[in-house]
C-alpha cells in the first residue's frame, strides 16, 4: 500500500504542470460557482421518478402506480411498497439508478405504492388501514388485472412492517413471494435515538401535531438524530465537488429525497409506540390487528428477507432471522454490506446489491407465454 | 477527472471538517442516543408546548375579541373536514367491492408454480 502512494506520488511529481494546474482551478473555480448558483436558485434541478407511469388507482392519499413496459417476460408482477415516512420516489430516483427501472429490465411487470402526503383525513389511520384494507385491495386488483397471475409483494422499510403483516393476516390472499427489505422487527435492537417517544415519558401526543399526525419535520428530526453530522458533512461533500455536474445532479436527487419526509399517521404511530416499541410485539409474535392474532408462522409463501450490514436505521440486528420466523419452507436471508439506502441506491445497489435480490425474484418466477 | 495529481487531491478545508467530523460524529451520536438527551427531548417538548398553547390562547382571545377566527378555529375545522374525508373514503371503499372488475391487462399465466412447489431454500 505504501509503495502504491509512493509511485503515485512520484509519478505526480513528474507530470506536474503548473499552468495546465492553474488553468483547471479555474475552470473548476468557474463551474463550481456556476453550479452552486443554479443551486441555490433552485434552476435545472436532477428530476426524479423518471420511469413511465401510469396511475391505476387512488385510495385516499395513496396512489397505485403501474410502470409501463414492453418488454414484460415475467410473472407475477411485482408490487413495492415503501415506508410510511418518506417519498415513494426513493424506490425510482433517476435514470440508471432506480429499482423500478432494473426490475422493468429484467422483465417484471412492476407496481409501486404512493402513500401519499396525510392530511387531516389520514390521521385515524390504524396500522389495519394498510393491511386489512388498502394493501388487499391493491393486491387484489393487481391480480385481477393479471388474470390471477398473484403477485410478488417486495416492502421495504416502515412498508415492509405493512407487507409483512398484510402477507400474514391475509395467507389466502394472491401473495405469490414476499421480499422484506430492512424490515424492523426487534424493536428492541432499534437504535435508541429513534426511539425517544413511548420509553422516556414523551408521549405520542406531545409528537402529534394538529393535524393528527407525527409533522415531518419530526420524522426528519429523529433521522438526524442518529448521525447528527451527517448534514453537515453532506453539505461539505458538495461544496467539494461541486465544480462536478454528475456530482451535482446525483447530489440534488438525493437530497431531495432525505429532506422531505412525509408526515406520519397518528393512529400508525400511537400503535408503533405501544405494540413495537412498548410490547416489541412482532418478535414476539404477539401482535394483534383488527382483534384477531397475526402470526408471521401463516406466511408460506417463497420469502426472501434482505438485511444491510451498515444499516444505521434499521440495524441488522433488528431484522435478522425473520426468515426463521416465517412458515415458508422456501425462506432465504440475504446479507448485503450496504446501509439502509446504499441497498437500493448508488453504484453499489445497482452493480450487485438490486441485482442479487432481483435475481431471487427471477427464480421465483415463471417466463410469460 | 482531471490527469493533474494535484488537482484531485482534498482541499485542505476539506481535510480539516472531515477531521473534525470524524472525531466529533460518535461523540455525538452517543449524546443523542443517552437517555439524558431523551429527558432534554422530553422536557423541550413540553416547555415548547406549553409555551405554544399560552401563545396561541393569549392570540385566540384578542382574535375572537375581534370577532376573527383563531389559528385553532381552523385547525379544528380542517379535523372536522379530515373526519368527513376520511368517512367519503371508507364509503368509497366499500362500494369498490361492488364495481365491476377491470379486464386483464397482459398475457396471463396460471399461479405461480412456487407458491403450490415451494423451491429449495439457496440460503
């Protein structure tokens, strides 16, 4: 390692052109304040959610969106749901880093789940309002439109909670694979800073606001909370490389998207704070939904459950061995050495991470006649 | 990139936040983790809500004095309206069911044949 430094730094030495330097800082100096002034005036910014879409449905807040393709060889389709507490549009941020878009180019007929921006309205919204209500009629209606094709129900996050206990409340329904991607269910091994509300006297009343629900910025907060320099050193990346247009464009997506949270539903969140994080009900599979027992042991379905080793929010710990859980006899854990979002988003994610797990959904498909 | 060594290198600015970040960062993903940082939270909250709920009474009386909807007027409305909505919603739900259902859409096939033959677990 130190002779590879050493040759690079000879090698350096021996190219080194002062003009050819000066002119490039320059150049960069140039670009790097034309950047950061588009920036700052908000002008040309990255566009997202970029893949053809069209809408099936809206259910409330909530919106089913169907990707167009032509180039669909493989059933069943595909249904993603993310998390309650932040934008869809993670699961297909831009043009060659989208999730939709390498599951349309292996051939799948994809869905995708908006939850939408609850308002007043959504405030009474209970965890069975997802599972009992709007995820079986979206499966449902997927499967009808596919002639009882079933479907492969993929949640990732705070929606992999709602697939989760969808797929096992409802084992009649056409679930035909259930992937969970970092899907919390030791409530216990979730990092502590996220956690503040139900175990320390603060109520969910002191969180939710008057419109009935957990406001944004508060979600926003407790992700902060967990690396509270990780804004500061986001924002010293960028003016580093600022003077890079890639840079830039990959810089404002993501930006976009981890600044602007979604408010969380009251009634979801009073039940997160007694049944998960006062009763840790899901691993000890004592939840109770709509009066009746879940039990994750009437889930048989091929089931596939992705953890991220550097996951920071939802830690490995707090996912591993769902797939034990489970009553599949076809049940796989699948470890990638990515965090919470380099699973889905980045170089990484999309190199080997999305494809080691498409790949699961591709043996567990069938091609179309 | 540019073939220039020198011009891909870390600023010095660069190298000194990162420094200080890298030492800093644990420290304070610890303090915010501690449960004191949670009974600062707690605390916080509800001075700020106190004081919040202070504020907007003194504003609801002058306002009202001014026979002028207070901000908690509106709030209270936009519930009223958001439990209507969320009723119109469950209605619509329910008559979904009788709608008549939408023809299919691509090429079908018969269930998945993993569901009735589960494969061999590749774990």
């Amino acid at each position: 390692m130190t002779a590879t430094k050493s040759s690079e730094s000879d090698s350096g030495s021996a190219a080194f052109d002062p003009v050819g330097f000066v002119v490039e800082q320059v150049t960069r100096t140039m670009q790097g304040s034309w950047n950061l002034t588009k920036h700052l005036l908000g002008v040309d910014r990255a566009k997202t959610a970029q893949s053809p879409r069209e809408e099936v449905f809206r259910d409330g807040a909530a919106t089913l969106w169907h990707y167009r393709s032509s180039q669909v060889s493989l059933s069943p389709p595909v249904l993603l749901v993310p998390s309650l507490v932040s934008r869809a549009f993670i699961l297909d941020l831009q043009p060659g880093n989208s999730l939709v878009e390498h599951l349309v180019g292996r051939g799948f007929d994809v869905y995708m789940v908006d939850w939408g921006e609850p308002n007043e309205a959504d405030a009474g919204n209970t965890l069975e309002t997802y599972t009992h209500e709007m995820l079986p009629r979206m499966v449902r209606s997927i499967d009808e439109r596919h002639d009882g094709a079933g479907v492969t129900v993929f949640g990732y996050c705070f929606g992999g909670i709602l697939t989760l206990l969808y797929a096992a409340s409802h084992p009649d329904d056409p679930i035909v694979n259930l992937v969970q991607l970092a899907t919390p269910i030791d409530f216990d091994e979730m990092p502590k800073a996220m956690m503040i509300a139900g175990v320390n006297g603060v109520l969910p009343e002191h969180v939710i606001d008057e419109t009935g629900n957990v406001p944004a910025r508060s979600v926003r907060g407790s992700f902060s909370l967990l690396t509270p320099t990780a804004d500061l050193a986001t924002i010293a990346g960028f003016l580093e490389r600022v003077h890079d247009d890639q840079f830039v464009n990959n810089y404002q997506a993501m930006t976009s998207w981890t600044r602007d949270h979604v408010p969380f539903p009251g009634g979801v969140f009073r039940q997160t704070v007694d049944m998960f994080q006062g009763q840790n009900a899901i691993k000890t599979n004592s939840l109770v939904l709509a009066g009746e027992k879940v039990d994750l042991g009437d889930i048989t379905v091929p089931f596939l459950n992705v953890l991220g080793d550097k996951d920071h929010i939802v830690p490995a710990a707090s996912t591993i061995g769902l797939h034990e859980m489970v009553g599949s006899k076809d049940s796989t854990e699948l470890r990638l050495p990515a965090g919470h979002v380099g699973m889905i988003i980045g170089q990484g994610a999309m190199k080997r991470h999305i494809p080691a797990m498409s790949d699961w959904m591709v043996a567990h498909s069938e091609p179309l006649d | 990139m540019s073939s220039n060594p020198r011009s891909n290198a870390t600023p010095l600015w660069k190298q000194a936040f990162d420094a200080v970040e890298k030492a800093a960062a644990p420290v304070m993903a610890d303090a915010t983790s501690s449960d004191a940082f949670a009974e600062f939270v707690k605390t916080s909250t509800r001075i700020s809500r106190d004081m919040a709920k202070q504020g907007e009474e003194l504003s609801r009386r002058v306002l009202h004095a001014l026979n002028l909807p207070a901000a908690g007027d509106v709030a209270y409305l936009k519930q009223q309206i958001g439990s209507l909505e969320a009723e119109v919603r469950s209605l619509r739900r329910a008559l979904a069911e009788f709608e008549p259902k939408p023809a299919a859409t691509t090429t079908s096939r018969s269930k998945s044949a993993s569901k009735t033959t589960p494969k061999k677990a590749s774990s």
